[in-house]
C-alpha cells in the first residue's frame, strides 16, 4: 500500500511538524518553556477551574443517565454484532491503557501524601488518614473513567453504529455533518494526535524514573540519564515487536499479563499486609467515597480558597484525564465493537474502578498503617523526596521484600510497554484517518517517535515543561467533549426513535393471505434446515420475492437496487439523509440441540436460518418457510415501519424549528 493511500495527510505532516517544534522548544529552552506553560496552566486553574469541575460533573452525570435509560439497550454495532473480545481480555485491556502504569506510581505515594499534608485535618492523624483515601478514590474513580467513557462511547457508537472513521472529528458529525471530512475535523484528530503523543511520551520519560529506582534497589544498577534513556530505548523496541504482532496478539496478551501480575502482587501485599484490617478499610473507604461524591464533585474550596491545593490536585487529575481521553477513548472504543451501551458503560466505569479502590487501599493503607503505627518514618521520607522509588522502599516493610520489587518491576516495564504499544496504535489510527489496515511501518514509526521525544526531553529537562502543556490543553478538548456529548444525545434519541418504531409500529399488510396451513408452518418450525436447503430457498423464493419489490419501487421513480453477495441478498431504496431503507436476507448458521442422527446430514451438525436484517443490524428472525407473497408483505411492512420513523424524526425537526 502506498503511503498516500494509508495516511491523512494534513494531519500525519501537521502533527509530525507541530511535534517536532514542540520538542525542539522544549529541549533547548527546557526552563522557560516550563515557565510559560506552568503560568498559562496557572491562569486556566485560576479563571477556569470552575469549569473544569462542572464539566466533569456533566460527564459523569451525562455517562449515568445514557447508560440507566432507554439508551443503554443500543448496541455498539448493529444490533445482530457480538462482542470481539471476551470479559477478560476486554477488562485487562481498559485496565492496563487507562491507569495500570498510574496505580504503580502512585499507589503506595498519594495516599501517604495526603496523610502527610491533608487540605481538611490534622496532618498524620486519624481523620487524615480517612481523608486521604476518600481523596485518592476521589481522583482515581469513576470521575476519571467518565471522562474516558464521553470519548470512548461516542467513537465507538458513530464508528460502529453509523459507519463514520474511528477518530474523534466522528462524534461531532451531529452538529457539523459532512464539514467533520474538513479543516474542522482535521484540527480536532491533530489535537487528539499531539495528546497522546505527547501524554505516552512523558509518562515514558517519567516512568523509566521508577524502572530506574527498581533496577538500583534490586540490582545496584547506577540511577543517570544514560541508564534511563537506554531503558526507553529497550521499552521502546519492546513495543514495537508487540505493534508489529497487532492488537490481538501484541496489546491483548501484555494487557492478560498486565492483569494477571498486578492481581498477584495485589494478593501478595494483601497477605503480608494487615489482611482484615485492610478488608475492613475498603469497605469503609467506598462508602465513605460514595457518600461524599456529590460534595467532592462540586467543591471548589470557595469558602476557603484553598486554590493551590486544589489546582496542585484536583485541576491537575482533571486535566491530566482530559489530555489523555483521546488515547484512551479510542483504544477503549477500539476494543468495545459489539456491546451494548449499558454494558460498555458498566464495564468503563464500575470494573477498573473497582480494581483501582481495590489496590489503593491494599497499597495506600498498608503504606499509612506503617507509616503510623509501626514507625516507618523512612517510607514518608522517600515519599516526600522521591516518589519513583516509594514503592520500592515500600516493600521493605513486607517479607519477601526482593521477591515483590522484581514483580513490581516486570510488572511497570510490561505496563510501559502496553501504553506505549497501545498509544502507536491509536496514533496511527488518528493519522491513516480511522484505516484499521494500515502499512506496519507506520505503526512503527510511532512508536520509536515516543521513545525518540522522550529520550530527547529526558536528556534536556525538558519532560516537566511538555506533561504542563499537555495538562493546560485539556482546556480546548474539554469544550469539545462537552460539543460531543451534546451530538451524542441527539443521535441516541434519533436512533431509539428508529429503533422503536421498527418494534412496535404494526399494520395489517404484514398478514399476507396464503395457502400455507397451519401444519405446513409447524413443519418447517420444527425443521432442522441443511445450507443446501437455505441456499435453495433464497435463490428461488426470497430473491425473486424482493426483486418484484425492486422492480415496483423502481415504476414508481423511487431509486431502488438489489445486492447479490455469496449466502446474502439485499434490497436497498436510497431514501434520505436519516439513512437508507435495506431490507436483507442471511443465511446464518447454528447448532442443532441435541442433535439426532437423522439429522446430521454429511457430517454438518449445524441448521440454517434465512434471517432478515435491517440498516442498523440483524432483526433475528427467520423467514425460511414464508412463501414469496409473505416475504413481499414482511417488506412493505418494514418499510411502513422505516417512512414512520421518518414521519417521527421529520415532526419532530419541525416542532423544533417553530419552537
């Protein structure tokens, strides 16, 4: 494939350029970049960090209400679609894009930060202990995952539900229709490129800080620049061998590995630790989370004005969230095909969530139990001077304390691997405009560009003042995701209107008059039909059946055409810009239940169904037995059904308009 064909090309060179001049000021200016990032980060903090809070309060509130109501029932796909992957596979995948490498950095740090210095109580006190995991679980939860679900769930439902790009520009199609193929869309898939180039990158150049720490307390491994880059250079290698094996083989079974890691580490700490004590704190801590949510979602601290405590924190997790929901919402979208909205959104929102309560407070609550009541002063001291090695320092107070560091290590090395592997994925995704074939090079290509970026800033100082602009630019997507969930709204009521009217909109035409008798049609239910049979019957009786439909359609001016296609036939009227009518036929294959001998024909323990599908997915059931007059009468029923949902969709523009 050439490479004009596999790439958009004004947003592969606008981001290539854009994130060259990026990192060539951030190497050699390192210090006054970070200064006018931080002060322009600062101002946004200041000025808007109101709306930042609201914002993440409509996510949340917007992700709840789609997925409680009527919504939740649509599919990610057409409604005959299954999933692509199993529970398992799908949870260690959200699990290890979305916060894996966080939980390792963090899990034993913040917690006993906020113990040290709590915004509401007494430091290193009891009440301060209680703080400190409601505010962890606070930033770690489902506030976090809401803003991933807004990306992740309008990408998916255009992309697989409406047939648009697997890129962002997709989710605004509602608003700005076929402008999203324009200079609109371009900036918006750009935007979301440089986020999580720049978001993988720096998390690279910081998270080779704790590989680093890891190597020098197990190995004596020397802590310096040239280690570190080298060990970027490895995980960047490492990566691209897993995106030249592609999502199933690369992504998944690190992410399986990911997950099976980081579930013995947990149950290994959760043994040595205070078990029941620690059983005991997460149940109290996700009460006490799920009590104060409502408060905690809206404090803005302005009775207070705690602003430097709560843009040091809670502005900071929020833009750090948003900057990253383009890489996270697409690769989630990526690995979603299939679900239905309810159980996407449960599986987004509540598992990793649970994970994540789960593991802050095995981690975060042994790390302040020993910090309090067996003097482990050394871990507030490593805490406090170097975060990347706290978790290590950790593991001094557990037995088997060599043991737990080296599957910490392999497990922050396979988590690194992971974002990085998923993050050329989705890049080249956003830059071959959604093509999910594209040439391997450039999935290589990206990856080695996130080792290349980060290493060049690592060496120059440079990382601090890139992970600030990334945050600061939270603002503009921010504004964007709000645009989204606004068009995803409108496209979900738009869909359940078709979706309804499709079940319950009935007439008389549907009971055609035939000569078939009541016991014929209990044969043919009980009938365990061969391929040979369906084939038989779709050629000389449902084909024919809608190619009389055609033709009467086509007399009366209304542009219409049949689809041949091995096992399948089509009839589509082209009709308008809600869409067109299809009414198809599928030989669909299925097991025989208990199947007799006499049954099996050539070896074959499968029957075959002739099922109808619809533009929006297979209706599950089966016509194999009608006759032609009765096919003819299913037709004109469900097209009766299509021009009602656009008498519904039409009435209700109009109502609007006068409104």
């Amino acid at each position: 494939m050439s490479i004009k064909s596999s790439i958009n090309p004004p947003v592969f060179y606008s981001s290539v350029v854009m994130i060259f001049i990026m990192v060539f000021v951030g190497a050699i200016w390192p210090e006054q970049a970070q200064t006018i990032f931080k002060s322009a980060q600062h101002w946004l903090e200041m000025k808007t960090g109101w709306l930042y809070i609201l914002a993440v309060a409509i996510f949340l509130i917007f992700i709840i209400f789609v997925m409680v109501s009527r919504f939740g029932d649509i599919k990610l796909g057409p409604d005959h679609s299954e999933p692509d992957y199993s529970y398992k596979s799908w949870i260690a995948m959200l699990f290890s894009a979305g916060m894996g490498i966080g939980l390792m950095f963090f899990g034993v740090a913040e917690p006993v930060m906020h113990f040290l210095a709590p915004p509401d109580a007494d430091p290193q006190s009891i009440q301060a202990a209680k703080d400190a995991m409601k505010i962890t679980f606070f930033h770690w939860g489902i506030h976090a995952w809401a803003i991933y679900a807004v990306v992740a769930l309008c990408l998916a439902y255009f992309s697989y539900r409406h047939k648009l790009p697997l890129l962002p520009r997709s989710a605004l199609y509602p608003l700005i229709g076929e402008r999203i193929y324009g200079p609109i869309g371009h900036a918006v898939d750009t935007f979301a490129v440089l986020g999580t180039l720049f978001g993988v990158a720096t998390s690279l150049g910081f998270g080779v800080l704790q590989v680093n720490s890891g190597l020098n307390y197990l190995l004596g491994v020397p802590i310096s620049a040239t280690v570190q880059v080298v060990l970027i250079i490895a995980i960047s290698l490492i990566a691209t061998l897993s995106v030249f094996s592609g999502l199933d083989k690369g992504v998944k079974r690190l992410s399986e590995l990911n997950l099976g890691l980081a579930i013995l580490l947990l149950i290994f700490v959760l043994l040595f630790g205070p078990t029941v004590a620690l059983l005991q704190a997460f149940v109290q801590n996700t009460g006490a989370y799920l009590s104060d949510i409502v408060g905690k979602t809206f404090n803005l601290y302005a009775y207070e004005q705690k602003n430097d405590w709560l843009g040091g924190w809670t502005l900071l997790y929020w833009g750090w969230w948003i900057s990253w929901s383009p890489f996270v919402g697409t690769f989630i979208a990526r690995v979603s095909r299939g679900r239905t909205i309810r159980e996407f959104l449960i599986g987004v929102l509540f598992v990793p969530s649970a994970l994540t309560f789960m593991w802050m407070t095995v981690f975060g609550n042994t790390a302040i139990d020993a910090i309090m009541n067996h003097g482990a002063t050394y871990l507030s001291e490593a805490v406090s001077s170097d975060v990347s090695v706290a978790l290590f320092m950790f593991f001094e107070h557990m037995p088997m304390s060599t043991l737990l560091s080296t599957i910490a290590l392999c497990l922050v090395v396979t988590f690194f691997v992971t974002s990085s592997d998923s993050g050329s994925l989705v890049i080249d995704n956003l830059t071959s405009g959604g093509d999910p074939n594209s040439p391997v090079w450039q999935r290589i290509f990206w990856a080695l560009l996130q080792g290349v970026v980060a290493s060049v800033l690592l060496l120059a100082g440079g990382l601090q003042a890139l992970q600030t602009v990334a945050i600061a630019s939270a603002m503009p997507f921010l504004l964007v995701m709000l645009l989204m969930c606004f068009g995803l709204f409108k496209a979900l009521q738009d869909d359940w209107l078709k979706i309804n009217s499709v079940q319950s909109h009935n007439t008389s035409v549907q009971y055609a008059k035939t000569n078939v008798s009541w016991e014929d049609r209990i044969d043919v239910l009980v009938s365990h039909p061969s391929h040979e049979d369906a084939v038989l019957f779709l050629k000389h009786v449902a084909a024919p059946a809608l190619e009389k439909a055609c033709l009467s359609f086509v007399k009366r001016n209304i542009p219409a055409q049949m689809q041949y296609v091995e096992d399948r036939v089509r009839f589509i009227i082209q009709e308008t810009e809600q869409g067109d009518f299809v009414y198809g036929l599928r030989i669909r294959a299925y097991t025989i239940p208990n199947p007799l001998e006499a049954e099996i024909k050539d070896g074959d323990v499968n029957y075959y169904r002739v099922e109808v599908f619809l533009e929006h997915g297979g209706q599950h059931y089966d016509v194999m037995g009608y006759t032609e007059e009765q096919i003819l009468a299913d037709v004109v029923t469900q097209y009766e059904r299509y021009l009602h949902y656009l008498h519904l969709s039409s009435s209700e523009y109009v109502s609007d308009e006068n409104t």
